[in-house]
C-alpha cells in the first residue's frame, strides 16, 4: 500500500508539474532545394517546407555555382541586390523563418557565390518573439569563397529567425540595376533553447511615423523600449543618410526594464525622410525604422532656399532634379550667380531617361542661340547621385549636358549608364567658356558609351570660346574616376576627352577606370590637348585599350595613340599654346602592341617650348614602351614613401598613401581629403595588411584581432584567412571583418 502512495504522488506530480519537452535539434542540407523551390525566384516571394519547418525568402534562388557547395552538391543563393526595371522588389532580400519554434543557436555555412567572391556585403542573423520586431544576435559577417560556419545565439524558447543584409532598415531595395553581391548558404542548423536567461531589447511598435511636416514644422513620437537581462549599458543612436532631420531626446535608459524613448523629427526639405533608431547591448542589437514625409509650399522652388549663397536652393530628391533640368531648358533660365546644394544622397530610379541638365537636344539652331547652358554652382554636399540612366542620339550628355561658367562641386555619381551619340561622360557633357570641377566622382559601377566619339569617365569635354572673362578658366581638380568608358571612334579618356579651352588646369586628378576606343585615341587623363594646358600632380592606374573594330585580331590602326596622362596634343603645334605635365605617375595596363602608345605622352610630336614634362614616372614593366620624358620605377617602389618622396620632389607636397585607397598607389590630397581618400566614416581607423602585418591607419587606442574560432592574435604574421578585428578610438569601438 505504501508503494501505491508513492506512484499516486509521482503521478500526480508529474500531471501538475510536467518536465518541458525537449525539442529536437533540426537540420537542413538543401540537397533537395530546386524541387522544393521550383527554381523560382530571385524577384518572387518564395514558402517552402525545409524539413518540417516553413521559411520564406525573397531574393533566393537553387546555386548554380558547382563551386560553392560544402555538403553534397545543393546549396542556396541569395542576391543581396536584385534587379529592377518595370517590376520593381517588394521586399529586401531575406531568408526567414516563419514557423516559430525553440531556438538555442542557429548556425549555418556560408560562402561567397564564386563570382562575386570580391564584391560581398554584410549580413547579420535576427530573431523575434513577435514577428514584428527583429533583434540582430551577433556581429555582422561577410565572407569569402572559403565556406565559413556562422553561429549565433537566440536562447528563446519560442521564436523566429531570418538572414538579411546589414542595412536593411535604409537599404531600398527598388533601386537596384543589377543581380549582385551573391552569397551561399548550406547547412543550416537550430538547436533547443537551453533554459538560460536571454538578453532582450524590444519595442511597443514596429515603425515611427512622423507624418507630413512642413519647413521648420517639429513632430515629436515616443514608444517603449523593453531592456530585460542586459549586463552591459545600452548604447541609443540614430543611423542613416537622413539622420540629421531627427534628434533622439531621451539621454539614457533608466533603471528598470523599460525606458519611454522620444524622438523630434524636424521638415527641412521635401520629400521622403527615413532614418532608424539603434538600440545595442550585450550580443544583441535593436533597429525602429522612422520615417516622415517633408512638405514645402507650393511657391518654394525645389526643396527650399532662395538661390543666394547663404540661402541655396535645396535638391533633396529626383525630383528637384528634374525641376532644375526642365527649368533650365524649358524657361532657359542659367541660374548664373545662383547657388545650389544636395542635402542627401538622391535615387534617380524614377526616372527612366533623364534629360541633361543644359543641352542643345533636337533643336535646329546649331549655334549658342540654340543651347541652353547651366551657369549656377552647384554644391553635391559630398552626396552621392545613384541609378541615373540617360540614353539618347544627341551631342553632350551627362548628369550636366553643358555648362558655362558654372561650378561644380562635392558631387560622387554612382552605379549609373550613360549613351549618346558623342559628348558623353558622367558628369559633363561639354563646357563652355570657364568651369570649375572640383572633388567629384564616378565610382567602378558606372558605365559610358558613345554611338560615334568622345567618351570620358568624368567630362566629355571643354570647348575653345572667345567669351571667356579675363582670368577665368577651365580648372579640374581633386576628382577621380573609376568607370568603364567605350568609345566607338573618335576617343576616350579617364578625366576629360577633348580639351579645347585656353589655360585649362587639370590638377590632382585620378583615373582608375577601363578606358577603351574601338578605332581612335585612349588616355588615362585627357585624350587631346587642343590649347594651353596644365596637368600636375595626376594619376592613372586604370586600363587603356586601343583597338581597331574592323579587325578581328584586335590589331591597333598605325593611327591611333594613347597615353597614361595625355594621347595627343598635336594641334597645338606650330602654335603659342603649350603642354605641361608634371608630377604625374602611369601604373596601370597599357595596350602594349601600339607603338604609338606612352606610357606619359609621346612629346616628340611637340618641338622647342611647346611642352614642358617634368617630374613624371611609369610602371618599370612598362619598360618595353619608349618613354625618354619620364623616369621608370618598379612597381612595388611606387607603393612606397620613397616614391611619395619623388613625386613630392622631396618637399612638402600633396601625394600621399592611404590605406585602401587606389590599390596602395599614393594619391594627391587636397583641401577636402575626407571627401576623396574613403568612403568610410570619417574618423573610423582603417585595416589594411602588407607581407602578412596589419596596420591600421588614424588614432585609435587598442586594437585587438581574433579569429573566427574567438583566438586572440598578434597583429604580425597574420596566416590567410577571416579575422575579427576590434578598434577603440575616440571613445568608440570598430568592428570589422576581414580577409587576410
């Protein structure tokens, strides 16, 4: 009988207090994905069933790369940039877990899609217990070809899970032109949640929204953030391109697990306003998209401002810009004396073909009565201009078709297409008369071509004009590009094309591009000298091709030229106008089965003071091509201070090396480095690696590297592979993943 008691008590027990039932470790291998997925994708909303668990993905699709698997031969790829064109994405890309289960540690491989292996962008792992707000666990990670496990704890005994890129909240992710940045992923992996108390950070609410907010009009919004289990402080921030339009009002968390969080959004300019607020803790990391909408009257051009240079008027959206190109042409109005400036970085993905801003389009007067020229100043604030796209048949296309007397300035153009007829670059078309063209720039993913001749990765060129005021010339200085040119038979070049204008100043300027002409001339900097020009302190690492179109062998016509600076400056012989290069350096490829291609300038087309070359350097592995004005030097001297050294003339002057920049050849600064030497915040300490050292550039306080088992590691004699490094500076700490 007391036997029987017992086991009525254990039973009894065991009713009331059952024991939690451990969930199983689950696992995917996507060996079967293609038939689970049916191939579809990357731009449709995919649900499949992965091994009794439902997951949704958009961007995803079965990897078609033999290269990449780590188990078997299936694997997953996803894009972490989709392609748009009338179909625009409906959501970023992500892989999620929409049925909610235990999670202890998700973990996964993950690898770079082998073609896109050196050009990845950061992921991190998120979870929720609500499916409305996403906790990022762990850092965030980007890879190489190599598979690498990637491990992150979630300790929830009920929750959600999913892959997404880094900048989520501020990504949009309707502008993309391409499919990019691939990345695999393989054997995925959830264990049960181990009972431990978990770190949380969570809101009330999924989103801010602001409203409509007119210029000057303040909205304040408040919700409550939950800070459970969390060691450390909570650090509160406001991140993003429109940050500066909202102020987080409460200083610090208070004691407890919630904290009431009011942010101020104030109306500046018009249009869309969208920023995020940043909680981080302990591993974990919480992000609230805010977003409002600014309003301007209907009286007030553009997005404000009154044109004056205190007062200019204000672009902030595609928009604005279609305003000043309509403006312009529409009303011919040049804007002479007045002032403009970009208060953020602009998407022009609305616009499908965006009409230069001053041009001579498909008008019958040939002549100055017919154009419509840009004459203002135009400030890009050091914004970038994304997505443009102009194509048509006509002459002096570019952001800016023609200017005259106008400065531009502080601008970067990025993944952008640009095609016309002849004329075209990036920036500008054609200048008349004077320009000043300071600290801008055209990134690697923008692409150039004409239908007949004159193409250039910055300006297409600068014309000879009789009008132009005393002391006032054309003066390019502190730009770089690096886009891809094609010309198809009148020339190309990195930085300017034709260059006609009297006393034009080319000065420290850079070209990292591929530049190619089908049937004529190629240079890194300017393809024909036409006047009085003066190119110092200049560079080219970029690729010149000349090839001859009716040829399939690809043999070089007897009259094409080219050259690292300069292809040609033939018309100015004879003459009072004079060529002079200085200070300038060629290290990139050269097409070298032209005998007519230099490695500076063939300068023996010049005679007695018509040129004026000093100071000016090539790749020794150049060496077969004749260059008797310019000195070799091999090419790992010219990554070095000593060649700093000789093209400062061992004096002060403006070339230096940055980490990072321009493959380690040095680079000329300028009043405005911050703007030209990286796109990384200013400030933040850069990682850079020589014969297996690491080095990091700025002031910074400890710097400490792991490997990504969590090994500490001396800074010398780094193996290959992926490591953590850890930088404190100025009160803050750097995280950064590389690849040695």
């Amino acid at each position: 009988m007391k036997k029987f008691y017992i086991y009525l008590v254990i039973a009894v027990s065991a009713m009331l207090f059952p024991s939690q039932t451990k969930a199983a470790t689950w696992t995917y291998d996507f060996e079967n994905i293609e038939s689970l997925i049916n191939n579809e994708g990357p731009r449709k909303a995919i649900d499949a069933n992965f091994n009794g668990l439902m997951w949704h993905m958009y961007g995803a699709k079965r990897n078609m790369d033999d290269m990449d698997w780590c188990n078997g031969e299936g694997s997953i790829c996803l894009n972490g940039t989709l392609l748009n064109s009338s179909i625009l994405a409906t959501e970023t890309p992500n892989i999620t877990l929409t049925t909610s289960r235990s999670i202890g540690t998700f973990e996964f491989y993950a690898a770079a899609h082998d073609y896109w292996k050196n050009n990845q962008i950061w992921w991190i792992v998120q979870y929720s217990t609500d499916g409305n707000n996403w906790i990022t666990t762990g850092e965030a990670f980007m890879v190489g070809p190599e598979p690498e496990l990637i491990v992150r704890n979630v300790n929830q005994p009920k929750a959600q899970v999913r892959i997404v890129r880094e900048d989520y909240a501020t990504y949009d992710y309707t502008s993309g032109t391409a499919y990019e940045n691939k990345i695999n992923f393989d054997d995925f992996k959830i264990t049960d949640y181990d009972g431990t108390t978990a770190p949380i950070l969570s809101a009330n609410v999924s989103s801010l929204d602001f409203g409509e907010l007119q210029k000057g009009e303040e909205a304040t919004r408040s919700f409550t953030l939950t800070h459970k289990n969390i060691e450390g402080d909570v650090k509160m921030e406001i991140i993003g391109d429109d940050a500066v339009y909202f102020t987080l009002l409460t200083e610090a968390v208070s004691e407890g697990e919630s904290t009431e969080i009011s942010i101020k959004c104030t109306g500046k300019r018009k249009g869309n306003y969208k920023a995020v607020f940043r909680a981080t803790a302990d591993d974990i990391q919480f992000n609230l998209t805010m977003t409002a909408v600014g309003k301007v009257d209907d009286n007030v051009l553009f997005s404000g401002g009154t044109g004056t240079e205190e007062d200019p008027y204000l672009i902030s959206d595609a928009s604005d810009m279609q305003t000043l190109s309509k403006m312009v042409e529409d009303d011919q109005n040049t804007f002479e004396g007045q002032y403009f400036l970009m208060t953020n970085d602009i998407n022009m993905s609305s616009i499908a073909n965006f009409r230069s801003i001053g041009n001579q389009f498909g008008r019958q007067d040939s002549g100055i009565d017919g154009i419509r020229p840009f004459s203002g100043t135009f400030d890009g604030g050091n914004h970038v201009l994304h997505n443009v796209k102009i194509s048509n048949n006509y002459n002096f296309v570019g952001v800016f078709g023609i200017i005259n007397g106008a400065t531009i300035k502080n601008l970067t153009i990025s993944n952008s297409s640009f095609y016309a007829s002849s004329g075209v670059a990036p920036l500008i078309g054609e200048i008349l008369e004077y320009a000043v063209v300071e600290n801008c720039h055209v990134t690697s993913d923008v692409v150039v071509s004409d239908e007949m001749m004159y193409a250039s990765g910055l300006i297409a060129g600068a014309m000879e004009y009789l009008g132009a005021p005393a002391g006032k010339c054309v003066r390019i200085s502190d730009c770089t590009t690096a886009a891809r040119v094609t010309d198809f038979t009148g020339g190309a070049a990195g930085i300017i094309c034709s260059q006609s204008a009297k006393g034009a100043i080319i000065e420290r300027c850079g070209n990292m591009a591929e530049v190619t002409s089908k049937n004529h001339y190629v240079a890194g900097i300017c393809m024909n000298v036409k006047s009085t020009t003066t190119i110092t302190d200049c560079y080219n690492t970029g690729k010149l091709f000349m090839q001859d179109q009716n040829s399939q062998g690809g043999e070089i016509q007897t009259n094409c030229r080219g050259g690292g600076i300069v292809a040609t400056a033939a018309d100015i012989l004879y003459t009072d106008q004079y060529l002079t290069i200085e200070n300038c350096y060629t290290a990139g490829y050269l097409s070298e089965t032209s005998t007519r291609l230099h490695v500076i300038y063939n300068a023996d087309e010049l005679y007695g003071e018509n040129y004026i070359m000093t100071n000016n350097y090539y790749d020794a592995e150049k060496g077969n091509i004749y260059e008797k004005y310019a000195t070799a030097v091999e090419k790992n001297v010219m990554k070095s201070e000593t060649f700093v050294n000789l093209l400062n003339n061992n004096e002060e002057g403006c070339w230096t090396i940055i980490a990072g920049k321009n493959e380690g050849f040095p680079v000329p600064e300028s009043g405005n480095v911050d703007a030209i030497k990286t796109t990384k915040t200013v400030g933040e300490p850069v990682v850079s690696f020589e014969n297996g050292n690491m080095t990091v550039s700025g002031n910074y306080d400890r710097v400490t590297v792991y490997d990504i088992n969590g090994q500490q590691h001396s800074t010398n004699s780094l193996s290959n592979g992926v490591y953590i490094i850890k930088i404190e500076a100025e009160g803050k700490t750097y995280t950064k993943k590389v690849l040695r």
